[in-house]
C-alpha cells in the first residue's frame, strides 16, 4: 500500500491536515482507480466497524462483491442503503433496478401550525438578526430554537421559513425530518421565471443547474463567502468581470452580483463555459466549479473512467462532498421538475481517458 506514493503524489494527498481521511479509504479509492476489486473488498473488510458503515463504502464493497460474483452478499448491502436518501443511496437504489424518485410529501401543514411558528419567541429573534443584516446570529437563534422540534413542527416551521424568503432556513430545517418529508421543501426552487431564461439561452439541464445553486448558497442572493464568493452562483469577483466581459455586460461602477438577474446570467454563462472545456461531463464541471477547471482535468485518468469512482477518488474532501450532493441534488430536483426521467448513473455518465493532445488552452480569469 504505501508503495503507491506516486498515486498519491497524483492526488496531492496533503497527510499533515484531514485532506486523506484514513489510509484505508485512500487504499479503497486506489483500488477503485485501478478496477482492482478484490483490494476494494479487502480495504473495506479492513475498516473500523463505525467507518465501514460510511455510505460510500457499503456501496463500494456492494460493487466489490458483486464483481466478485457474489450477488446475494452485494443485495443485502445495497438494500437497505436504497432507502437512504444521499449519492449512494440512489445508486443503490438504480443497482437494485429502481429509479431514484422524489418521495410524495408525506405531511403538509394546516395554515394554523405555520402562523402558530410566527408567534415562536426563538424564530421571532431569529428573523429580527436576518432582518438587520446578522445571518449568522440569525441562524444560531433559528437552529437553538428548532433543536427538539418533531418532523411536523420542523415541517411547519419550515414552511414559515419559506414564506419569509429564508430558503436556506426552510432547507436546512425540512432536511432534519426523520419520517415526515417533504421534498419540494427540501429541494426549492425559487427565481424560476428568471432561471428558466438563462438556462435556456446556455442551453443547461435545469435540475443540474438548481442542484449546483442549492450546494453553493442555499439560494440567498446576497451571500457571500470566506474567500469572496457572491451570490446566488458564488461568483468570485475575477471570475465574475471576466464572464461580464463575455457576456457584453458592462462593469460600470462595478457589477452587482448579488443581484440576481445578474447573478444568474454571469454563472449560467460561466457554467456553460467550463462543461464545453470539460468535453460535456457534468461531474467534471461542478468539480471545476468548485476546484478549478486545471484540477478537474488533472483528475481525469489515461483510460474510460466510471464517473462515480471519479467522483469518490476527488482528492479534496470538500470538493468531492461537493460533486455528490450536486449530482444527487440534481437527480431530485429533475423528478420534482417533471423532466424525463433519467438515472443517476446516466446522469453522471462514464468519463473519456484523458487526452493532452486534445486539450485546449484555458482560457480563464486570473483569481
């Protein structure tokens, strides 16, 4: 095993920080590069019992042991990972021969249980702090408060939030329901008189676009992150002049990113721009979104690749809990869109070898 230092130096492991997580999960991501299932199956065996349980490694051990010709052990794995409602939960689900589908609400609540939700002491400070401005007051206030709710309360608050313009808050509290769920909750999809105009003009799956939008800023427009990122798309300023200057948008006294008008027609662009140079792999795109289009293709592998062992083998851990939860948004946001129905696994696709040759020269924003 740690004869692989070269698959390592490839990955820019960083072992001094949590980049690789354990040398274990390395070895399985290894293993998968190199469609070598018996060390998959051997690496998994050899994990902790809490790690082991992981959802990615169930499902890996499940496709281990299934190339090993051994059905009967991967069903009983894939079973009960199909009714968890993550990545490998839906390509479970698809290996078992179901489509991944967005559950029917299975509680809405009555107009009484959400007024009473306005009259919560904790959620009435809550939307003061968000009124002045203070999000991050805001929503410790909120998550104290909604701490020992049950999933109708959570529903109802949720629903609260919703009417209140705090998307994220209506998210982030419907996906904490046990039993009681209701998707389009979890999976809003506001500004979409707007979205539907630019999606169409860069000719973009829609689901995709909302999945990666969801991931990014939880849908608050004005946003902003650590490293500078604004907006609904979190645009970085560079990226954001640069996609204007594309787009014939003048910067004037600068551009408002946290509009969304412009928001949306700056990173739609921008998105479109990094599938074409990603020969239209949309799993390579968001990694490109998030890492950086250079790292994307420098993860790309001299052979056909599947794109979830891709995405598993992504060396950040941030960008590769990125790219899952995109892609899996996405396959949730397209049932609840009404689109064609189309699997997770034809949706992520297999990705090309890698080929210099081929490659053009980027032509990017210096960040």
């Amino acid at each position: 095993f740690f004869k692989q230092k070269t698959a390592y130096e490839i990955y820019q492991c960083d072992w001094s920080s949590d980049v690789c997580s354990s040398d274990l999960a390395w070895k399985v991501r290894i293993a998968l590069r190199q469609q070598s299932w018996p060390d998959v199956l051997a690496a998994v065996n050899a994990m902790s019992a809490k790690e082991s349980q992981e959802g990615a490694w169930r499902y890996w051990k499940a496709r281990a042991l299934k190339a090993l010709g051994r059905a009967a052990e991967a069903q009983a794995l894939l079973a009960p990972l199909a009714a968890e409602y993550s990545f490998y939960g839906q390509l479970a689900t698809e290996e078992l021969g179901g489509q991944v589908r967005a559950p029917a609400a299975a509680y809405k609540p009555p107009r009484d249980e959400v007024q009473a939700m306005a009259q919560v002491p904790g959620l009435q400070r809550a939307l003061a702090f968000y009124r002045l401005n203070l999000r991050f007051e805001g929503n410790r206030e909120w998550n104290w408060t909604i701490r020992g709710f049950d999933d109708k309360q959570l529903l109802a608050a949720a629903e609260f939030a919703r009417r209140s313009e705090l998307y994220d808050r209506a998210i982030n509290t419907a996906d904490r329901t046990r039993e009681l769920h209701d998707f389009n909750m979890r999976y809003l999809a506001p500004y979409r008189d707007v979205m539907k105009n630019y999606v169409s003009q860069q000719q973009l799956d829609e689901a995709w676009v909302y999945g990666l939008i969801r991931q990014e800023s939880r849908f608050i427009p004005d946003v902003k992150s650590s490293a500078g990122a604004v907006g609904l798309m979190q645009l970085m300023p560079a990226t954001a002049r640069w996609a204007a200057k594309k787009v014939g948008l003048k910067d004037g006294a600068g551009l408002q990113t946290t509009n969304v008008d412009t928001n949306l027609n700056l990173g739609t662009w921008y998105l479109r721009h990094v599938l074409d140079s990603l020969d239209s792999y949309p799993v390579l795109a968001s990694a490109a979104y998030n890492a950086g289009p250079g790292r994307a293709r420098a993860w790309r592998a001299s052979e056909p690749m599947d794109a979830a062992i891709y995405a598993e083998s992504i060396p950040f851990n941030e960008t590769r809990d990125y790219v899952k939860k995109v892609m899996s948004n996405a396959s949730y946001y397209s049932h609840l869109f009404g689109h064609t129905l189309k699997s997770l696994k034809e949706r992520i696709g297999v990705i090309a070898p890698r080929s210099r040759a081929q490659e053009k020269p980027l032509d990017e924003p210096a960040n």
